[in-house]
C-alpha cells in the first residue's frame, strides 16, 4: 500500500507509461489510459483558450474563456490524479479474486468483499466519464468561440475527449459484470450507458463541425 | 533547430506534457497528442497479447500473438517518435508564414517556401495515420485471439486508436487547406479521407464488440 502511493504514473515519461502499459502489469490498464487520454483532450482545448486570450478580436469572449481555461485546468489535473486512482483501486480488487473460496464461510466472506472493492473498481471509470463529459462541454465552446487558427486543435480535443469517454465506460461495464448486486450493477450501467448516449454525439458533432470548416 | 532536437517529449512527464500542451506555445499541440493516443492505444493492444502468451489454453495462437506483439512495439515506438517529428515539423512552418510578403519577389520567395514545408508539415500527420491504422488491425486480432480476460484493454485500444487516427486526420486538412498547389492538397485529403473511411468503422466495430461482449 505504501509503496503504491509513492509510486505516481503523473511522474513517469511518455516513453515509460506507453512501456509498461504494453506489458502484462496489471497497472496501469484501459482505466488508467483513458484518464490519461481525457486529461490530454481536456489539455487541449484549453491551449485553444490559451491562444484565444489577449487577442483584440477575441477580447468580447476573454472572460468567457478564461473561467472555461480554469474548469479545464481542475479536470486535466483531477484526470491525471485519476490515473493513479485506477492504479490504487487494482490491488484490493486482485487480491479480493485471490481469496479462498472452498467452504461457505470462505464463500461468504469474498462475497462480502467483492461487493465492496467491484463498487470503488467502478467509482474509478465512472469519475473518468464524468470529467471527460465536463471536459466536452468545455471543448464544444472552446470550438464555437476560440481563436481559429487553434480549431484543428479543437477537433482533436473532441475526438480524445469522446474515446477517453468511451474507454472509461468499458472499465465500468467490466466491474458490474462481476457484481452479485444485479440492481446495483443496472443503476452503474444505466449510468454509463446515460453519459454516453449524451456525450458521445456531442463529441462526434464537435469534430465534425470542425471536419466540415477545414474541408471547406 | 539545435535546441528543438535536444527536446525529446518522450521524456517528458505525463504532467510535464498535458501541462505544456495546454499552453499557447506551439508544441505540442493536436499532432504531437494524437501521436501520444496512438501510441497508448497500441500498447494496449500489446498488453493484451502480453496477457495471452505463456496461457496454455491461448497455446495455439501463441505464435501469431508474438509477432504481432513484435509489430505493435515497433508501432508504439513510431508513434511516440512522431509526437517529436510533428515538432520538428512546426518551427519551419511558423517561420515561413512569418515571411515577407510586400514585393512580387517576396511573394515568390514565400509561395516556393510554404510549398515545401506544408508538405513537410502534412508528412508526419499522414504517418501517424497510416501508424493507427496498422495499430487498429493488430487490435482486432488481439481482441478477437487474445485473452478475455483483457478484452476490455483491446476495447480501449480500438476506441484510442481511433481517435489518433481521426485527430490526425485534422492536422492533414489544416494543411492541405492552405496549400497553393490544389491538384497535390486533394490528393493528400483523399488519401487522409480513405483511410477514415476505412479504419474508423473497423475501429467502432471493435469497440461495439467488446461492449456487447461485456453487457451480455
């Protein structure tokens, strides 16, 4: 435990996360890829803030932006700090399978303590969907109203932002999958299953629209 | 120039990175991260190969899942070395959009310029690209071949490497869209254009299949 906690993929180098995801480390994972993924979407959108403030033709939007620019900052930084909450939450959930399960009271003892570490296993992906659902909101004025020589850089936003999205959702799904509480697992689905029927049209109208002005 | 080769962002944090991005300076920017998803949608991949070899009940595709492993490390190492070639790419760029433009022969000067390094600047883009499309069909294998226990990782794989592939594709268009030579800009977006066409329904369907696999 102590030693996770010191251990921050936030720290490690592009090069060193790409290379330890690809191994069969349990950590990091989908979860903590998607993370990562929502906080370089979020990042992007607001560079397109960054490059629309202090600028005379954009200076009727620059309040407007600058608090989105600081909502974004908040989600890319909560994102990233999500990535090592992926990596926390894996431990107990392992350990939780290894458990014995040979008597009934062995039964009911793991039965007891998957109920518990499925639940924060899902709490994980489903705080990743919601940022990156946040972060869309963001990205779409960001689109609408910030400086167009960055709209490219919107449309990449949208489109990482909605795969991050994606991404998370698959870790919920996994998580309920194994859970004995069926209602609890179909009220989790019913949740994902909500945010992305919502956002990832969002996300998808977003990048089209900027396919659309760059194909003009 | 010297500088800019010194800077690798491979070695840079995860931090360091989204940090930077959100800036207003030039790199990295939408290239530079679509490369990045790429690159972490292809390990994902492999980690799904990673968790299938050495399984005796995966034996009899342990040898097709080594070799595609082998191909997507060298796709993750392509694509991580293109979050740097797109940089490369921009300080060029940036400069001769600065160029002079007030006399016939300026203008000249500028328009031969702008030919060379548009070209440039749509070069690495397409790369990454043509990258996520091999990524994409290494994970249709490793989704459909791999270990289940990890098809949610291959389900997130598919839906990153989509994104790479369409933000990509952005970073062509913005290009193209400013380019003097139109006979050459419609061939690049149509070669940009069919591999969307192709790769980003193999991705959805990807993706599909895992969630439907999942919700059963």
């Amino acid at each position: 435990m102590e030693e996770q906690r010191e251990m921050s993929f936030r720290e490690t180098t592009l090069n060193g996360f790409v290379s330890q995801l690809s191994t069969k480390a349990p950590v990091p994972g989908g979860g903590g890829a998607s993370a990562l993924v929502g906080a370089v979407g979020a990042a992007l959108g607001c560079m397109v803030g960054s490059l629309t403030v202090g600028k005379k033709r954009y200076a009727a939007v620059e309040p407007e932006i600058r608090a989105l620019m600081d909502r974004s900052l908040a989600l890319q930084d909560e994102l990233l700090a999500l990535i090592d909450g992926d990596a926390e939450a894996f431990a107990p959930l392992a350990a939780a399978y290894a458990l014995p399960s040979a008597t009934e009271e062995e039964k009911a003892h793991k039965a007891e303590v998957m109920a518990v570490v499925l639940r924060d296993a899902c709490d994980v992906p489903m705080k990743i969907m919601d940022a990156c659902c946040r972060a869309l909101e963001l990205t779409k004025v960001f689109a609408e109203k910030g400086s167009v020589i960055a709209v490219s850089d919107a449309g990449v936003s949208a489109a990482l932002c909605t795969a991050a999205l994606k991404g998370a959702s698959l870790n919920v799904y996994i998580n309920t999958k194994a859970m004995a509480d069926r209602a609890l697992a179909q009220t989790l689905n019913a949740q994902a299953d909500a945010m992305l029927a919502e956002y990832v049209p969002l996300g998808e109208e977003i990048f089209a629209l900027v396919r659309a002005k760059l194909n003009k």
